[in-house]
C-alpha cells in the first residue's frame, strides 16, 4: 500500500521522449462548493443518483425485540454491552451521541453475527481520540442507520471493518470526517445506500492483509469529498487517495453510486483485482481521475455517467508542460486475460456517457514495470500468472512463456457504444484536454530488461487487440498513438496503421 504511482515512468528511468509545447490552458479554478444535486446531461444513460448524506433513510424508533439498548449517557456502554453479550446479538443505539473509554485503542470488538442499529440520531464520535470504531475478526456482523464520525485512523487504516473481518454489510450508514478511511472491507461485504463522506484518506479502502477480498458489492452510496488530510501533497506520488481504492479483489459489482468532488480519483482499482463489474454510477467533479484501473485484469465499465472529473490534477500537470495525457478513464498496464477466471475475458467499456471531463480514455504500459524489475511501484508483487516473483528474471524471463507473463500487459481492451463530449468553455481550457490515448514508453531499465526500446509501445498500439468502435465524438478531440509524440487528428486515428474508431461519429466543433 502507498506505493508511488508515475504513469510517465519510474524515477530511475529517464523519460525517453522530450515533452511537447504548453496547453494554453487557464488557471486552476478556486474550491468547489459540494453540488446539491447532479446536473443533467443530455444523452446519459438511465442513471438515478444516490443522494444518500442529504437525504438518509431513518433507523428504527423503538428497539426490535429481543435487541439489547446502548445508553449514549454512559460512557463505553456499547464497547461493554458487546463484551459481555453472545454473539449474534442485535443491539440498538438510542438517539444520542455515543462515546467509547478515552483511550486511543477503545473499540468495539463485535462476536460473529451481531447485529448494531442506530435509532434517528444516533452518532458513535470517536471525539478525534479513538482510533478504531469497529475492528476484529468475527464474521457477518451487520451496521445500519448509524453515523460514525471523529476517529482518527492512521494512514492506509479504517475506522469501521478495522481488520477487514468477512461478511458484513453496512448499509443506511454514514461514516464521515474521520482520518484514514473510513471503511476497509473483507470478502463478501456489503456496502449499500451509504453515506461515506468527509474522510482522511479514503471513503472506502478495500484491502486486506494476505488478500485477495473476493466477491465484493458496492452499491447506492453517495462518496464525496474524501482525501481531505491531501495524501498525495503530504507524500506525492505516494497513490494513496480518492474515493475508493481496492487492492488485490477479485470479483466486485460497484454500481449505482455518487462518486464525487473527492480530492483525487473517484475510483482506483490498484494490484491484481479482477472480475469488476462497474456500471450505472455517477461520477462526477473528482479532482482527478473518475476512475483507475491500474495492474488489473477484466472488467466491464458501461452505463455510467461521468462529468467534469480530472480538471484539477489534468489541467495542473498540463499545466507544468507535462505531454502525458492524464485521462479520466485511465488504464494503466491492466488489460483482458483469459487465462485469469472472470464474468469476462476483456475490459469492456461500452455506452457511457463523459462529457466535459478534462480528456477521455488513455490505454498505458509502462514499459519498465513488470514483476521483478525496480520499476514496478507494486513493491513484492508478481502478475496472476506467476507465482514467484523471483522467476521474472535472466535468463529465463528472455524468453516464453516468462517473457509475456511477467508483465501486466494492456490488452483485449474494447471502448465502443459510448458518447464523448468536450465544451472547452466549459472545462476552461484550449487544448490538451481532449485526448484519447493508446501508448507506452520506451523501454530502457533496468539494465537486464529484456524489454528496452520500442516493443512494447509496438505491442499495446497494434498488437494487443485494443479497439475503440461505434463511438459518438462531440467537440474537438484529439488522439494519441505509440508515445506522447504521435498525436492525431481523427482521420488518422482511423486511417492506417492504427485504423481506430471504426463505426464512429466526429463532430469537431459541435461541443465549443
């Protein structure tokens, strides 16, 4: 976990091209208000959206039977209550704010199948003294209708799951303002109609120890304005931040959740996950990417809604010179393998609308990452295909099959059915904001590699069975192949040797 994320290239390797001019782009806007609704945008699919902090569904006024009552005026009560109760007990939180003993360690440590219901009103506020709100290992345990508020997580830890325990469901839930993140998980949990707001670090850190987490859902939760302790100013390049990040699931449905104005990605998906299935979610306003798919393996991405992501962290890279084009979909070294088990073989993304997003899809290898090598910021890990790191290394990784296997590779990638739409007036920029990528670098560390040059550039832009088809291009939309120093019009883009976007509609000057 923090690892260091740069997508041009690792800092022991020189960028191998120059970059390209200045983006004439204008200042960075001020601070944004968090929106009171989301706006419509025409041609977006069906997507309702998950206004869950404004509007939250209301606990039970009385105490189901059989439940056992936790007083908020007695200090510690539902830390003690939990103790000494068997497991499988449904507690109710009277109206009240709830407090733990003044220690940094006090928790609650729920038994196998407890059940825990917040009566309206009822808050557990770990004061900024607590760490922990919920953390162990009992399975299945249950929170509903419950605010959690003022913990304070270390970094890359959680408040509520502490120990990525199995099987819980948190549902009709508000866990705001606390740091780190505000939730982890563990296999089979459930996270519905949400409110995961206001956090250190993340909403929701899906990792856990020794993973992978497998069959995970997240759904109908309003996620906004996380990061707010600024992870990537207090350790840049550490990639420790946004809306939610998973690492190492395998099997996740994340579906129609608000996923906005956090400080960073919306969505990042980091380190061996596969077999997601994203779909039906807003996201919208994230400072930066809406969505991460980073060393990953097969997904479908359709049917979401993503607006006016990426204007903060897009435009001030841009505006630093940088030629990379930081996209708002951005795959990086993650592509389609069958031989990994899914619902898919590929990543697929398909009938999305992203309109006034500071650039579109961009498809990257690194070409120095793979297992073994220094420059692969996912310290230790190895791809699904290989099992121990150490066999990605001369002479045997020269050579098949360790030469292809020891690499996450972008590939089997098919963007079609989907709607771009870019106003420069209203992104407030000219160019460099508009870009469609497939490329890599050149490879030129470590001095064993066997993958300098230009190989895997070659490979990702015409070898790889990466497609975009059958799209709708509204506004002025460029396209970039091969490095950063190939950028297109959308009459090369289509024409040879990339031959792109078959079936696809270009209206330059439609958008502003």
């Amino acid at each position: 976990m923090g690892n260091t994320r740069r997508p041009w290239a690792s800092a022991a390797a020189p960028l191998a091209l120059a970059l390209l001019a200045a983006t004439g782009c204008t200042s960075t806007p001020g601070p944004r208000a968090e929106p009171s609704a989301a706006p419509a945008t025409s041609g977006a699919p069906a997507t309702s959206v998950a206004r869950v902090c404004a509007r939250p569904a209301a606990g039970p006024a009385k105490a189901p039977a059989g439940a056992v009552t936790v007083d908020p005026a007695v200090v510690g009560d539902l830390a003690e209550k939990t103790r000494s109760s068997p497991p499988n007990t449904t507690f109710w939180l009277r109206p009240g704010t709830h407090r733990l003993a003044p220690d940094r360690y006090a928790q609650v440590v729920p038994k196998e199948g407890n059940r825990y219901l917040g009566a309206p009103g009822a808050v557990l506020d770990g004061r900024k003294t607590n760490q922990y709100a919920f953390g162990g290992t009992a399975r299945d345990v249950t929170i509903r209708h419950l605010t959690v508020q003022g913990f304070v997580a270390p970094q890359n830890e959680g408040v509520v799951n502490h120990d990525s325990a199995d099987g819980w469901v948190i549902e009709h839930a508000t866990i705001q303002n606390n740091s780190g993140a505000g939730l982890m998980a563990g296999a089979r949990q459930r996270v519905r109609a949400s409110c995961l707001r206001g956090n250190g670090q993340y909403g929701l850190n899906a990792y856990k120890a020794g993973g992978p987490i497998r069959d995970l859902v997240v759904e109908g939760n309003e996620i906004v304005a996380n990061n707010t302790d600024g992870w990537e100013r207090r350790k840049p390049g550490c990639g420790c931040t946004g809306g939610v990040k998973f690492w190492a699931v395998d099997g996740a449905d994340v579906r129609g959740n608000w996923v906005h104005d956090n400080r960073g990605p919306g969505l990042w998906a980091d380190t061996n996950n596969t077999d997601f299935r994203i779909e039906d979610n807003v996201l919208e306003a994230n400072d930066g990417a809406a969505l991460i798919y980073e060393t990953s393996y097969n997904a479908v991405i359709r049917k979401n809604t993503i607006r006016r992501n990426n204007w903060v962290e897009g435009r001030a890279k841009a505006d630093r010179g940088d030629s990379f084009p930081f996209a708002t979909i951005y795959l990086s070294e993650s592509g389609g393998e069958p031989r990994v088990r899914a619902r898919t073989d590929k990543i697929e993304i398909y009938q999305n609308v992203l309109e006034n997003n500071w650039s579109g899809i961009t498809l990257w290898e690194n070409a120095d990452r793979f297992c073994n090598s220094p420059a692969n910021t996912s310290s230790g890990a190895c791809t699904l295909l290989v099992k121990s790191t150490d066999r990605c290394a001369q002479p045997g990784i020269a050579t098949a099959p360790l030469h292809a296997d020891c690499r996450w590779k972008t590939q089997r990638v098919d963007i079609h059915s989907n709607r771009f739409v870019l106003d420069t007036s209203v992104v407030g920029c000219t160019v460099k904001c508009g870009r469609m990528a497939v490329l890599a670098n050149y490879g030129t560390y470590p001095d064993w590699s066997p993958y300098k040059g230009e190989p895997v550039a070659e490979a990702i832009t015409h070898k790889q069975q990466n497609r975009w088809h059958d799209n709708v291009y509204v506004g002025p939309w460029s396209f970039v192949a091969h490095d950063p120093s190939r950028e297109l019009d959308f009459g090369q883009w289509r024409g040879a040797p990339y031959r792109q976007d078959a079936g696809s509609t270009f209206q330059p000057r439609a958008g502003g």
